[in-house]
C-alpha cells in the first residue's frame, strides 16, 4: 500500500519536473566559439538522461507495484517447505514474485481482514467462513489437506498409544497431568486444539498445560526439550521428525482431519490490494498443474499434502 502511493507521488514529481525544466531548461551552451556546438551537445545529452531517468524509475515503480503478491499463510504451511517448492514454478510462469507471511491462521485472517495482505492460506474452516460471510474475503477455494497427529516422548507415560479416540488420547494426558505444549496462538492448529479438548470434555488448565504462542515449529522444539506431548499437523511433523526426540503417538481420527483454504481479499474493501495476482496464485494452485506438483511434494519419501481442488475449471477436472 505505501508502496503504491509512494510510486505514483514520485511519478507526478519526476514529469511535473521533465515537463517544465526547472534546472535543465534554464541552462544555455556557452558559446566559446567551435565549443559552442560541444556544449550544447552536451546539454541536450544531460536533458535527454533526465527523462530517461524519470521513465526508468517510474517504470519500476509501476512494475514493482503490479508483480508482487502478499500472502499471510500458516506456520506450518511454511515450515513443511512446500511454498519453497511451488512458488518458484509460479513465478516462472506468472512472473509474480510472492511475499510469504508465515503466521497462525487468526493472525493471517486479521491481515486479510486489515487489508494487509492480498489472500490468505489458511486451515480453519469455521474462521474462514465467517471471514467470507463478513465480506473481507472473495472466491474461497479448497487447495489440500493432511492431517493432525498428537506425538509426545517416546517413553509415552500415560500410553496415549493405546488411545482409540483423539478424545481419548487427550483425556489420558490430562489424566496424567503429563505436560502438554499448546501453540496458544489463535493458529489454525490451536483452534483445532480447543475443539479437541471440548469434545474430550477437558478444560486444559494447571502446570501441565503450557501455552507457548509460537509457530509450530518452535513448539514442536519445545515439546522435545521439555519431553512434552502436542498437536501437530502431519507436515510439519513430517518435515521436522529427524532433528526432534519425539515420536508419533496417536493418529486416524475423524476428527484430526485438517484441510486448507485459499482466500483473496475483498477488492471493495480494500482498493489497493493486487486483486489480479491474487486471482492469479488462486488459479494456479487449484489448476491440474499446481494440484500435480502440490500431489508430488515429498519429505524423506513421504507425501506431506494430498490436493483436493474443486474448481469448475476444465484443467481441473482430472484433478482428484
């Protein structure tokens, strides 16, 4: 946004200034005879640069503002590597640069809502919908999904392994009164936290719950240091597995099922957002191309997400 007006308020200056030749046009050749011709040869020249000058920098002004694209997505989404796999592919195609913002879905949706950003990947249904339904958003798509896991120390204390439900598994936790790393963020992640433990009937609270209001990488660090149990979503866990001494303790659920949206901000609400390169990216991603790459993506051997675009797209149609 700043940038934008930053570039039109220096394209009025440097025309307004080629147009009236505030320093240039008050320079006359000094006539020194046969020099004559050389000075004013080189008047013309400086004049001449001047312009070109202005056209340059008002030029990349023009370009900087139209090939950038802002977009606020999880940590996790980032974490996993999968934004440094396909972003590069997008930009080759599209000439877009893009802009990750990694933060928890709340803090994504608030951007989006401010206008400070121009969409949002995000993985939290309920908030998303309520971002459409109060109009800050437009041409919400699905784009992939994995999972949560619940994964702890190996020596598993209160034998969450044995858990048949996620409820269950919660319940053994707090039972325990093992310690429990939350992300504590309003993250996609953490909401899904809260649901967890509302259906387990557990109002998580004591030493043994700590909220650590940090990504899921850095609580998944946390929950290795301090031998802790957490929530994770599969990717990022898959990612991270074989720098932390924790292990996969609970997974299958219902209820863990973790899908991911894509979202572009209300261009009549915020009048300065890149609406086209956010059509754009949302195009892409959901199109057989991106879907492919997004069905390709691998970590140790591992598929991370699973696509799941439903578009009306022709390209998109074989798309599963």
């Amino acid at each position: 946004m700043l940038q934008h007006r930053s570039g039109s308020k220096l394209t009025t200056r440097l025309m307004k200034f080629c147009r009236s030749w505030a320093i240039l046009g008050n320079l006359a050749p000094i006539h020194h005879g046969f020099g004559s011709r050389a000075g004013s040869t080189r008047v013309t020249a400086l004049r001449l640069g001047v312009v070109f000058f202005a056209l340059t920098l008002t030029g990349g002004a023009h370009a900087v503002e139209q090939k950038i694209i802002r977009l606020a997505t999880t940590t996790s989404t980032e974490n996993s590597g999968l934004l440094d796999y396909l972003l590069p592919e997008f930009k080759r195609k599209s000439g877009y640069s893009v802009h990750v913002i990694a933060v928890g879905t709340g803090k994504a949706l608030r951007m989006g809502r401010d206008g400070d950003v121009d969409l949002v990947l995000v993985h939290a249904r309920t908030a998303e919908e309520q971002f459409i339904n109060q109009g800050h958003g437009i041409d919400r798509r699905d784009v992939m999904y994995n999972d949560f896991v619940i994964v702890g120390p190996p020596a598993d204390p209160v034998a969450v392994r044995q858990s048949r439900t996620a409820s269950e598994a919660l319940q053994r936790v707090a039972g325990g009164g093992h310690l429990f790393v939350s992300r504590g963020d309003d993250s996609g992640t953490h909401k899904k936290e809260r649901q967890l433990w509302r259906a387990a009937d557990i109002a998580p609270a004591g030493s043994w719950y700590r909220e650590a209001g940090q990504g899921m990488g850095k609580v998944l660090q946390i929950s290795g240091e301090l031998d802790a149990y957490t929530l994770t979503d599969r990717g990022t866990w898959l990612a991270m597995k074989n720098k932390l001494p924790l292990e996969l303790l609970f997974e299958g659920d219902e209820s863990l099922h973790n899908p991911y949206g894509i979202i572009a901000v209300n261009p009549n609400r915020h009048a300065h957002v890149q609406s086209v390169g956010a059509k754009a990216i949302v195009d892409w991603i959901t199109s057989a191309e991106g879907q492919r790459l997004i069905d390709d993506y691998r970590v140790n051997g591992q598929r991370l997400f699973i696509p799941n675009a439903v578009t009306n797209r022709a390209d998109s149609a074989t798309v599963k």
